[in-house]
C-alpha cells in the first residue's frame, strides 16, 4: 500500500515557491551579508541595485517569523488560487504582484527622495540612494494571492487565530489593506514596506478584474 505524502497535494508552483523561499532563507542565515546585498532590493539609483534583484527580493527573507507567516499564508491560500487559476496562469500573477508590490514601493521612495534633495540641495545624491535600506520579502506576491483568494471566494469564512473573529474573505483583505495604507501614510511600524503589500494587493485585484472581464480567468 502506497504512503499518502500531504506534500504531494500541494499545487505544483505553490510547492516550488515554498521551496525556493526556504532554500534562500537557508542560504541568508549561513551568509547574510552576501545574500541581502546582491538578493534584496537596492533602490534603483544606489550602487547596490542588480538588474535581477525586483525579481529575487521577493524570495528572500529577514527573519523566521517574517519566511513562516508568509510561507504559510502562501501555503493556505496559493493552493486554493493556484487550482482556481491553474499552474500556468498563477506563476504568471504571483510574478507580476511582486514586481507591482516592489514597483510601487520604489514609487514612493523616489518621492521621498526627491524630498531630500530639495531639503538637502548640497548633499551629494549618491549618498542619499545609498543610504535607503533594502526591501525583501514575499508579502507583496501573498498580498496579491489575498487579494485573488477574496475576489474569487468573496464570502468565504475566515477566523484569525487571534483574535478569533470570523468575517468574509473580502472583508478580511479590506481591513488588511486599510491598515496597511494607515500604517504607510501615518508611517508607523517602521522597517516595514507598506506600500509593498499595497502594491501587491493593487496588482493583484487589477489583474483579476482583467482577467475577468477578458473572460481568460479560468
């Protein structure tokens, strides 16, 4: 009799995801200098930038809780976008919400760092790009599958593990994404690439709603 293995009812693009992402975070714990410079996102003026990184950022990770929320929240709700989509279609859309999720939050650095340099006019440039921390993460692509998982299954229930309260999907991802845009004005939770996640979420709902209305969703 053949053993079940719950791994082989993971979606094939959900699993390989789950496992690039834990493989580079392997790789960021034995040689985190070297991996967060040429892998996360250097702001696109800085020395620091690689043309490959708006794509490798978002498989990196700073920290256990930062890979095992998002892997999980990937694992929970990639599957089910992944079958409704199928493998083709949703590689396509986890790829284009993470660079929609880097593009805008590069957006609103370049915003601030033309503040800078008005403020600043004699500071050298190269300085000020230099000085602007890296962005990594898978959370705009998984804001992207919340995001796809809510307009797919509006009113699915859903009850966080704390606190335990039960709300439809699309309300879910509503108040996620509200808070997200109140923590990103108001700047609080520092450290934390807001408008990223809302970057995600935006691409996200504009390539469903296309997808939709082209009639090529599923």
């Amino acid at each position: 009799m053949a053993r079940y293995n719950p791994i082989d009812n993971i979606p094939v693009v959900t699993k390989n995801l789950l496992y690039l992402n834990v493989i580079m975070f392997l790789a960021t714990l034995v040689s985190p200098a070297f991996m967060k410079d040429t892998f996360a996102m250097a702001f696109p003026l800085s020395t620091e930038f690689r043309w490959w990184q708006p794509v490798t950022h978002m498989f990196m990770h700073d920290g256990f809780l930062h890979i095992f929320f998002n892997m999980y929240t990937l694992l929970m709700f990639g599957m089910v976008v992944e079958r409704a989509l199928g493998t083709k279609k949703f590689i396509w859309f986890y790829l284009i919400t993470g660079f929609g999720a880097v593009l805008l939050h590069t957006g609103v650095e370049f915003i601030q760092v033309q503040s800078l340099l008005h403020t600043y006019p004699n500071v050298d440039p190269q300085l000020i790009y230099n000085s602007i921390p890296g962005v990594l993460g898978a959370s705009g692509a998984v804001y992207g599958v919340l995001v796809a998982f809510a307009m797919l299954y509006p009113e699915a229930r859903l009850t966080l593990i704390f606190p335990p309260v039960t709300l439809d999907a699309k309300w879910w991802v509503l108040i996620f994404i509200g808070i997200e845009l109140l923590t990103g004005i108001t700047g609080t939770q520092m450290g934390v690439a807001h408008f990223a996640h809302l970057g995600g979420a935006l691409f996200g709902f504009l390539l469903i709603r296309y997808w939709r209305k082209t009639r090529q969703l599923y």
